[in-house]
C-alpha cells in the first residue's frame, strides 16, 4: 500500500480520467489519442527526415504504418505507460536530429523534458534516452562548439534545468522518504530482477502463454529481421539508397540501444516492447528501401528475403492466437496455435520458406561464378 513512486504523475492523469467514467472505451480515448499523435510525428517528422526517396516511397510508408500498428494493436491499446514512451523517444529523437541540423541547442533541451517525463512514467521509459547515445559524437561536438563561444555555465544550465524539471511532477506531491519507502517495498516484493536474468523477457515472448502470444512475437521478430537486413545493407554498400546516411546510422543504433537499455528494468514482462512502436516504423521504412528491388537486384538475394519473412512469420505463428483479457473475448485459436484440418499456419509458413531458399540456392548454382544475376 505505498504510492507509485517516482512513477505517479501517468497514473495520476489516469485517475482524474477514469472519475468521468469507467467505461472500457471512454479508458482508451487517452491511448487512441496518443497513438494518432505518434504516427502524425511519424509521418511528418520522423519518416521525411529518413530521406527523399522515403517521401516518394509508398512501400516504405506502408511499411512504417503496418508496423506501427502491429506494434500498437497488440501492445498500447490499453492503460499501460507505454504509450507515453513512445511518444517520448519518438520526441526525443526527432528534437535531437533537429538540433544536429540546425546547431541549435533548444531541440536538446526539449529531448531532455521529454526523456525525463518517460523515464518518470516507467522504468521502460529509459528507452527515450537511447537516441542520446547514439548521437553522443556530435551531440558533443555541437556542446563543445558552444562552450567554447559561450562558456559553461550558459550552455549546460539550461539543458540541466530542463532534464530535471519532471522533479517537480516527482515531488509536487510527496517528499524523498516516501519516494526511497516506495522503491524498498518494490525491491523486496518484486518482481525485481536484474540486468542479467533480461532472458526472462524473451523465455516469456517464445513461451505458450499471452507473454508469447502471435501478435506479440510477430511485430518482435520483424524489428529484428529489419533491423538486421538494414544493418548488412548499410555494411556492404556504405549507406542504405534514397536514405540519408547519419540519419539511418543513428536510428538503427537507438533502436539496438534501446534493446539493451530494456535490461535495466527490474520487471521482464513482453508488453514492454511497445515502446518501440516508434523506432520500429523508421526501422521498417529503413528496411523497405534496402530490399527494393532497385538495392535487392538479384534473384537470389530477394529469394533469401522472402524466406526470412516467411520463416519469422512461421516462428511467430507458432504461439497462441490470445489477445489480453477483455481483448480475448470471440477470438478463435486463443488457447493454441493457428491451426485448420490440422495442418498449423506454422508448418505451411516454414515449408514455403523453404522452398524459397532452394529458389536461391538454384539462382546461386546458376549465376556465373557465384555472381547473381540482375532480375530483367
């Protein structure tokens, strides 16, 4: 019986909200609401910075808007703070690449109020902070720059004033002690697990329970995969085409950041990677111009392609068709995987996998000295 503490000002917003009404769709206004927000900065600030073949591209917007969601239908359609993340690191992110633009240390200063009121919702909320660590190498030259034309004090004041400016949320209500009681309870009730034991989280996603469920898996493994392919693209030939370089180099490493910043929270739960709705639509945008066909220029490597999707797709059909609670009402397979006549989604998935890797392992033999051939 101790306060949610540092952690209150959300459940606070959500307490004078809920005394309107406790109807299911009146609670979820303020989750709808936010997610319209997300994909309106995403769509106007964080996909046209990506680059000029991103504001051209249908597929790579359709493919931010499909990821968004598989990442907001299963994750954010509730109470849970991490909607508020979202938002944040999206914030955060975007303000930080403005001020790298324009040499500006204003943008910084809104990413600090940002990353500090996520980080004040939730533990998961730390992902906000990532993009920081990304953009550290030329966050501390534009610092430098500005310390050298107008000293310490007038540089780092204002940044430190905004980063801790949410003490005053933290603290408008309650006092130190009450915060440090409220931690001690946390710690010796848990679940308080440390940095160390993060494979909990992942044991839960490939599990049979909800934790492990279709839609939680799918959107998971898919950041993975573009992640992946967008990293050996952006290796092999320098930069992603049509994307810029700096850009596309520090969105992908926010996001693997933000993988290894979730350690640090003491609970492992999966409904925590909703907070990467946000960098997952850039990610996916990101992927869609490396696998073009104008990048992907051989059979075979789009063959490869096409059976990785399948074969995430197959490993994510494998958990249970179950939605959380009061979502789960009518829905079919919410006890087991898909499955018609017998035959499960997931068998049929990895056999055309499959079948796509011996399509590329023939357009390998036939290419001439293990050069592919450009699709005609």
């Amino acid at each position: 019986d101790v306060p949610e503490a540092p952690f209150g000002w959300f459940y606070q917003l959500y307490s004078l909200w809920s005394g309107v009404s406790e109807s299911v769709l009146w609670l979820r206004v303020p989750a709808l609401a936010m997610g319209v927000a997300s994909w309106f900065l995403i769509s106007r600030a964080l996909l046209p910075r990506l680059g000029t073949r991103v504001r051209r591209s249908r597929s790579a917007s359709w493919a931010a808007a499909g990821v968004f969601l598989c990442f907001w239908l299963p994750f954010n359609n509730g109470l849970r703070p991490e909607t508020v993340v979202v938002i944040a690191a999206l914030v955060s992110f975007v303000m930080l690449e403005r001020a790298l633009a324009t040499r500006r240390l204003l943008p910084v200063a809104g990413a600090l109020v940002a990353g500090a009121f996520a980080v004040a919702a939730t533990p998961t909320g730390l992902i906000a902070l990532a993009p920081f660590l990304a953009a550290a190498r030329p966050l501390l030259r534009l610092f430098t720059e500005r310390i050298r034309t107008t000293g310490w004090a007038a540089t780092l004041g204002p940044l430190l004033a905004a980063g801790l400016i949410v003490l005053t949320a933290v603290f408008g209500d309650q006092t130190l002690a009450t915060v440090a009681e409220a931690t001690r309870v946390r710690q010796d009730i848990g679940p308080n697990l440390p940095w160390y034991q993060e494979l909990a989280r992942y044991d839960l996603l490939f599990s049979d329970s909800r934790d492990g469920s279709l839609q939680r898996r799918f959107p998971v493994l898919l950041l993975w995969l573009c992640m992946i392919v967008s990293t050996i693209v952006l290796l092999r030939r320098g930069r992603i085409p049509g994307a810029a370089l700096g850009f596309s180099r520090r969105l992908l490493t926010s996001t693997a950041l933000s993988f290894a910043v979730l350690a640090l929270t003491p609970t492992k739960w999966t409904h925590h990677f909703g907070a990467f709705a946000a960098l997952a639509s850039g990610v996916a945008a990101l992927a869609a111009l490396a696998t073009s066909t104008g990048v992907l220029r051989s059979r075979r490597n789009q063959a490869l392609f096409l059976g990785a999707v399948l074969a995430v797709t197959g490993l994510a059909f494998r958990g249970p068709n179950t939605w959380w609670y009061v979502s789960n009402w009518g829905v079919p397979w919410f006890d087991k995987p898909v499955s018609v006549s017998g035959i499960q989604a997931t068998t049929v998935l990895l056999v055309l996998a499959f079948l796509s890797l011996v399509v590329a392992g023939v357009e390998h033999l036939r290419s001439t000295s293990g050069v592919p051939r450009p699709v005609r």
